[in-house]
C-alpha cells in the first residue's frame, strides 16, 4: 500500500490510461463490463459538486475583502480575470468548433443510459425563452436548488452569501471562518476522491477503446492536442501580450522569473500547491511588492482559472459533437457565462475541471455521458491547464503591480541579464 501511495498520482493515472487503453482493444465490446467502476468514480465527481462550488465560490468571494479599501489592486485584477477568462472561454469554443473534436465518435452507439440523450433532446424541443433563464436564475428556494443540482442559481446565492459577507465586515468574520474552512475540508474530500482516479480512468478507457476503438482513440488524442494548443495560445497571446502591451516589460525576462512556478504546476496539476512557489517567483524574481503579489495571486488561485474555462467550452462542443446535440448562438452565449463562472467555482486541486463540466454540460443539454468518456485523459489535459492557471495569476499581477506602481522592474530585466 504505502509503495502505492509513493508513486505520484498522474504517474498512476497515465499508467492506468495506457493500460486501459491496451485492455479494451484486447478485450473488445466485454469491457464494457467493468465500466460500473468508472461510474462509481463519475458519481463520486457528480457528489462534489454542490458543497465544492457553494463553499469555494462563498470562500473566494469574501476573500477579497473590503473593495473599497483595496481599490485600485482589486478592481483591475478583478476586470483582467473577467476579461482574460471571457478570452478563454470563447477561444475553446473556436476550436471546438472549427476543428470537431468529438465528429469522430458516434456516442449513440454506445450502451449508455439513454435517458441522458433523452433528457438532452427534451431539454432543447422545450428550450426557455430568455426571460425565463433571466427568472431562473434568481433561486426560489436554495435548499431545493442544491438538491436538484441547478447549479447556476447555486452560483448567485452563493454570491451573494460572499457579498453579504463583505458587507458584514467584522460580524461576518465568523461566518467567512467556516466558508473558508469548509472550502478547505472539500479540497481534501476531492484530493481523498482523486485517489480513486487510476481505477476509473482504467475502467473508462477500456470501456471507451473496447467499444468504439482506434476512432475513438483518436477522437481523445485531438481533443488533447486542442487542450494544449488553447493553452498555449492564451500563454503565448493572452499573457505575453499582457506583459508586452500593457504592462511594457520584457517578455522572455517575465517567462524566465517563473519558470519554477511553470515545473511545479506542470508536474503537480495543483494551483493551491503551487501558490507558495508563485509568490516567491512573483516578488524575488518578478519584483512584484508583497502587498500587491499576495492579493492577486491567492485571490488568482481561487478565481482566475483560465486554462480551466478555455477546455470547459472545448469539452463541452466534444460532447455535443460525439453525443449529436445541436448547439445554437444563444447556447454559445450560456457557455462563456458558465464556463467563466465554473472556472472561477472550480478549486484549485487537480480534477476540478472535471466537477465543473457538471454546470455547463447540463445547462446545454450535453448529456453527462461526456465526463466519462474524458475522464480518462483528463489528468493529462490538467497539468496544462494549471500551468496556463498560474502563468496567468503571475501575469495579472505583473500588470496590475506596474499600473498601480507597485513594482521593481529594474529586479526582473537584472534577473533577465543573468
């Protein structure tokens, strides 16, 4: 057990995935037999996400803390998350759009539950006029709402807990103490859940290779070269014009400050872990005040999720692809609303993409079937999209710290002249 434990998990997960992989090409249309382990891990995900969004969106929220007081710092780190994930969200829509990541699979064909495609066709023949959206989201009662998993009211009661919170001020610290420890507690729930991710990616990609084989394989591989070519891109176009354009500093110079940050998100899938890491890169080598490179970057980890929204937009037109669900403007619309809001829901742990799919595939009518058929790559997919996470927290911060002076510029290009 403990040589178990010792193996770090994305070790495992990509050991699983090869194995699964080989097992269903072997096994054929019978592993579909052992996909009731890949369910127990889709429903463990699905239990996470109401307590995760309620307690993390209400913990983040009240984490900014007085915006008058904070000013100018708050504000623009606040409108460059926004307007950066809004970015984001409709680049993974581009690619998902024009490239058909998902045209390759037929997912009717497979033995799901068919009440998911049913749901899906139900829920676009009976499609809601926009006053009614409007009036859904307002939630009649957020107890109802938790238990029927309508998770966009969730994410505006939840908000409006954190406002509350704020406007509280000192009589609503206690209150933010057990959001904030609640939050904590369903990261470690999520960590102790992730555990089980070897054995159902194993499971899933044997279901997945076993029944629809190499057309699938190959469905999952572009949707994986799409992950990372929408990172990169906002890497290297989103961020670098950032510290270009806006901040006109050095790009290699900011690259080369954080490139420890880069390894360890890279290799651990974890903002929240590798925020100690990006602080110290942020003021040693980027020459970020603390003040300012404190703020952005923990409230950053908490909201500012932009690798996480560019593939929930991807993921989301995938599954609609391989599942036949047609999607109009309107629904591309609820897509970038949510997958902004989901990015900023989702926490900062590895596998948290995976809960946040729940909130937009179901608003879309993308039957959920999805999540497990890129539950198998999706631990490849996240070391990517952390990276992108926390390039961007140091890049926020770089620009707000020059716009609000409170940089040394002269720290980074010494640093650069190295």
């Amino acid at each position: 057990m403990r040589a178990w434990f010792a193996i770090p998990l994305w070790q495992r997960v990509i050991a699983a995935l090869i194995l699964g992989i080989a097992t269903g090409l072997i096994w054929g249309p019978g592993a579909e037999s052992i996909k009731i382990v890949g369910d127990i891990f889709i429903a463990f995900i699905k239990m996470l996400v109401v307590p995760l969004i309620f307690f993390s969106l209400v913990a983040g929220v009240a984490s900014i803390g007085d915006l008058r007081k904070l000013g100018s710092v708050g504000w623009r780190a606040m409108l460059l998350f926004v307007v950066t994930g809004q970015i984001a969200v409709w680049l993974g829509l581009a690619l998902g759009t024009f490239l058909k990541p998902g045209s390759g699979i037929d997912g009717r064909s497979m033995a799901l539950d068919q009440s998911a495609l049913e749901k899906a066709q139900d829920r676009q023949e009976n499609a809601q006029s926009f006053k009614d959206m409007i009036l859904d989201i307002v939630p009649d009662s957020p107890v109802q709402v938790m238990a029927d998993v309508n998770v966009l009211p969730l994410i505006v009661f939840s908000l409006l807990i954190g406002i509350g919170i704020l406007m509280a001020k000192e009589e609503g610290k206690p209150v933010l103490t057990i959001f904030e420890s609640g939050s904590v507690v369903m990261q470690k729930v999520t960590m102790v859940v992730m555990e089980l991710t070897p054995f159902g990616v194993f499971a899933l990609m044997a279901w997945v290779s076993g029944t629809l084989g190499t057309n699938a394989l190959a469905a999952l591989g572009q949707l994986v070269l799409l992950n990372y070519l929408g990172c990169l891109l906002i890497i290297g176009i989103i961020y670098a014009g950032m510290i270009k354009f806006i901040a006109r500093l050095p790009v290699i110079a900011f690259f080369r400050g954080i490139v420890d940050p880069i390894a360890v998100s890279y290799s651990t899938a974890s903002s929240n872990a590798t925020l100690p890491v990006t602080l110290r890169a942020a003021e040693r080598n980027l020459g970020i005040s603390n003040s300012v490179a404190s703020f952005v970057i923990s409230l950053g980890a908490t909201i500012n999720m932009n690798g996480t929204a560019m593939y929930l937009g991807l993921a989301t037109l995938f599954g609609a692809q391989a599942f036949g669900v047609q999607l109009d403007m309107a629904d591309y619309v609820t897509i970038s609303v949510l997958g902004t809001l989901g990015a900023i829901g989702a926490a900062g742990i590895p596998g948290s993409g995976l809960i946040m799919m729940v909130l937009v595939f179901g608003a879309v009518g993308v039957p959920l079937e999805t999540i497990a058929l890129v539950a198998g790559i999706d631990r490849i997919m996240d070391m990517m999209r952390t990276t992108t996470n926390v390039t961007g927290d140091a890049a926020v911060a770089t620009t707000v710290a020059v716009m609000t002076g409170e940089i040394d510029t002269a720290e980074m290009i010494s640093a650069d002249d190295v």
